[in-house]
C-alpha cells in the first residue's frame, strides 16, 4: 500500500478544494418559478447521461418532491433531526429516474429547526456521502435562509431559477446579489424557466446580466432556457417526471440539453 508523501496541511487543502465540486444548489429569489420540477428532472436528466446521482430535498415543511415524485411516506430528514437515523439511512433509490434522492418533511419546519451548528454537521456528513456520487443536485428553499445559507455555501456550483417575470426577475437580482457577496468563488448560474420560446428567454438573460454587470462585480452564465410546456402540469399531476412521461417534449429536451452542458463544463 501506498501512502501520500505529501504534508497533512497540503492534503486538507486538496481535501477542501474537492468538497462540493459535485455538488450542485438549486434556488430562486420567489417561489413558483418551477425550482423543485427543474431539480428532480435534472436529476433523471443527469442520471441519463450515465452519471450516478443523488437528490437532496432542502426545502423542509413543504417536501414537494415526495407531491412530485408520488413516493410513499418513507424514512426523511426528519428521522434524522430527531436522531432516529443517519444521513445514509434515508437514501432511498428513485427507480424510475435511476437516482437516489433524501426526501424532506412535509407540514413541519424541519431544517429550520437546526441551529447553525448542527446544519454544518449535517452538511459535513453529506459531502462525505457526496464522494459516492457524480452529481449531487440541493433543492434549497427559494430565498435565503440558514439551511440555504450553510447548504449553499458548501457547493461550488448553484443553478437560479428565473421566469420572464418581473416579480422573479428583481427577486432573483437581490438573491444573485447577496450569493455574489457572500460566496464571491461560488459559480452562479442562470435557468430562464417558463417562457414562450428562446428567444423570449435570451431577452430575459439580457436584462439580468446587463443589471448585474452594472451594479455587481459579475454576472451569472447562462446555462439555459426552458420553454413553456403545458405538458409539464400533467406530469406533476401524474406525479412523473416529464421525462418519462413525454420524453419528445421541448421541456424535456431543454432539460437534457441544460444536463449535458453541466457535464461537459
């Protein structure tokens, strides 16, 4: 067996620079910007280009994964802020996404309940079990709040999920901006969701890196633009995927199109 020559300070700083870099948040200045729809798609999405995946349901009291998803009532983080289970305990496979996912609790405040203490615990404990994956895709709550700080915090990579909207377009700005100050290294990347065609969101993308230019030290990438589908509420009344259920759909190929480019990143 071989053993590292290098020095334990050296080895924490690797150790440091890999944590999160799989690791990816998905948010949104407002909520009903189709946040949690966009992180349980792209996880199937991902999971289609072969890379093994886990979904972390961040956004406590509502569970709206488990709504989306149809899954039963299984063992969530609530088993773990209780100190009934582990972190790994709680996995559960998603079979017909071919990922695995950590569910949230649904009608109770759950990770809000955590100090600040025992949320970088948590956080801790699942970048250890990040290792075992490719991707790690974090629905976090719209907005920010501890849990979105700390969790947040910890990846390298976060998604914002914007619609055409002016009410989510100026929310998303101010989120943009407090995530640019306080995480200045974090790579921020923009979804336009919910628009009629392309170019209606490129025009979307223009105002905001335009207004984030001028007032923040950068803008955020644009990684892509999903189209209005009226076959995405189906879907989530079916409680499936639209990548299942209408895999031909633009919504669908938007998605595994935005997949593919995380990939190659």
């Amino acid at each position: 067996m071989q053993f590292s020559t290098k020095p334990s300070s050296i080895l924490a700083e690797e150790a440091e620079v890999l944590k999160g870099k799989n690791m990816i948040a998905v948010t949104s200045g407002t909520r009903g910007c189709g946040k949690t729809w966009f992180a349980v798609n792209l996880a199937q999405a991902l999971s289609m280009f072969k890379q093994k995946v886990l979904l972390f349901d961040g956004d406590s009291g509502l569970s709206n994964t488990k709504v989306q998803l149809g899954l039963d009532e299984v063992n969530d983080l609530n088993a773990v802020i209780f100190g009934n289970r582990s972190l790994n305990q709680i996995i559960h496979d998603y079979d017909k996404g071919r990922f695995s996912i950590i569910t949230s609790n649904s009608g109770s405040s759950g990770l809000s309940m955590m100090s600040i203490g025992r949320l970088q615990i948590l956080g801790d404990d699942l970048a250890i079990i990040a290792q075992n994956y490719d991707k790690v895709i974090l629905d976090m709550r719209a907005g920010i709040s501890d849990t979105s700080k700390v969790l947040s915090g910890m990846s390298q990579n976060i998604i914002v999920i914007c619609t055409d909207a002016p009410q989510s377009m100026t929310d998303n700005y101010g989120l943009i901006k407090i995530l640019a100050s306080r995480y200045p290294k974090l790579k921020i990347n923009l979804v336009i969701n919910q628009v009629n065609n392309i170019s209606a969101g490129l025009r979307t993308y223009d105002i905001m890196e335009k207004a984030c230019r001028e007032f923040l030290p950068a803008a955020p990438l644009l990684l892509g633009v999903i189209r209005q589908d009226t076959r995405v509420r189906d879907s989530i009344r079916n409680q499936s995927t639209i990548i299942n259920r209408y895999p031909n759909s633009e919504a669908s190929q938007d998605i595994l199109a935005i997949a593919q480019r995380i990939i190659i990143a």
